[in-house]
C-alpha cells in the first residue's frame, strides 16, 4: 500500500531563500477560509467571528487569526477555524489549497515593485493593509506585515511559480545593487 505523507505547498521549493538585501521563506498559514456574509447578515456575522469584517484594503483580528479583506462584502479568515456560519454567509474552507510566503528586507518592495501593480509606498500601503491583485499573472493576496514584510497567498497549484517569479525579481535586483 501507497504511504502518503503530508507536506507544505512550498516543499521542495529551496525555501528559505536570501538573496541580495531580500529573503523569501514559507508561511504556515493554518486553517483558511473565504467568508461573504449573505445581504443584511453582517451584523450577524461579526458577531459569530467576534470581530468586525475588515474595511477595504484593511486587515482585522479575529480570535487567534486575521481576516484578510478580498472584496467588496468578503474576507479570508486566516489562521483559525471559522465558526458557524450556515444561513449567514457563502463560507469556502480552503484547506491546504492556499500557499503563503514571507518577502522581507530592505530589497522587499523593490522585488515586489517588479510584479505587482500597485503602488507599495507607506503613505499607499502601510502595515495593516492588503489587496487583491496579480503578481506577474497569479491572483494573489499580498498584504503589508511588517516595515520591510510582505504576505503572499496564492493558490497551492501556483506555488512553484510564485516561488519562481519572486525569486527571479529578487536576483534582478540585486544585479542592479
């Protein structure tokens, strides 16, 4: 019989990597979940995750995780496990389908100046704040989590690719230090 063993989605990817001023390592995101409470049930639904449902762009705590603002009327709740939200809100437990990675250092937004459009200055996007957007062609979640800190969330299949592109733009970079 096949023994399966469980492993990260960046397993095997050369991770934690450091090259030039920036260093891009795995994130274990634990559980993942994309909430959209249903027309008028908001309320309803803050009140099961006992937290606010982040303003856009934004990130808020929720007990022992973060919900990721997504959308208009969406969030990721990442890090713990969603409560009960049937007849409240179109939930969708991601598993280990998402991958996440750190990007970090002094190079960090310059890195990610190269694939993502948007603008990553403090006054635009300071700590706390996340968007949806493309890195390269991947739709991704990037969020601000430190001064010099990056999250990024894609899709566990594009994981090799997320890894690959960053790493890419990182040692350009550098070429040009």
């Amino acid at each position: 019989m096949a023994r399966l063993l469980a492993t990260t989605p960046c397993a095997g990817l050369d991770l934690p990597m450091t090259i030039g001023g920036a260093r891009l390592s795995e994130v274990e995101l634990g559980p993942v979940t994309s909430i959209a409470p249903f027309a008028g049930r908001a309320e309803e639904v803050e009140a099961r995750l006992g937290a606010a449902l982040p303003p856009p762009g934004r990130v808020g705590a929720a007990d022992g995780g973060r919900l990721l603002w997504t959308g208009p009327g969406r969030a990721l709740l990442v890090g713990c496990a969603a409560p009960d939200l049937r007849g409240l809100a179109a939930v969708v437990e991601q598993g280990d389908g998402m991958a996440g990675v750190l990007l970090e250092g002094a190079a960090a937004r310059e890195v990610l100046a190269r694939l993502v459009p948007l603008d990553l200055r403090d006054r635009a996007f300071p700590e706390g704040a996340t968007a949806r957007t493309l890195l390269v062609h991947m739709a991704v979640t990037l969020t601000r989590v430190g001064a010099e800190s990056f999250e990024i969330i894609a899709m566990r299949s594009m994981a090799a690719t997320l890894v690959r592109e960053v790493a890419e733009a990182m040692r350009h970079v550098a070429a040009r230090a």
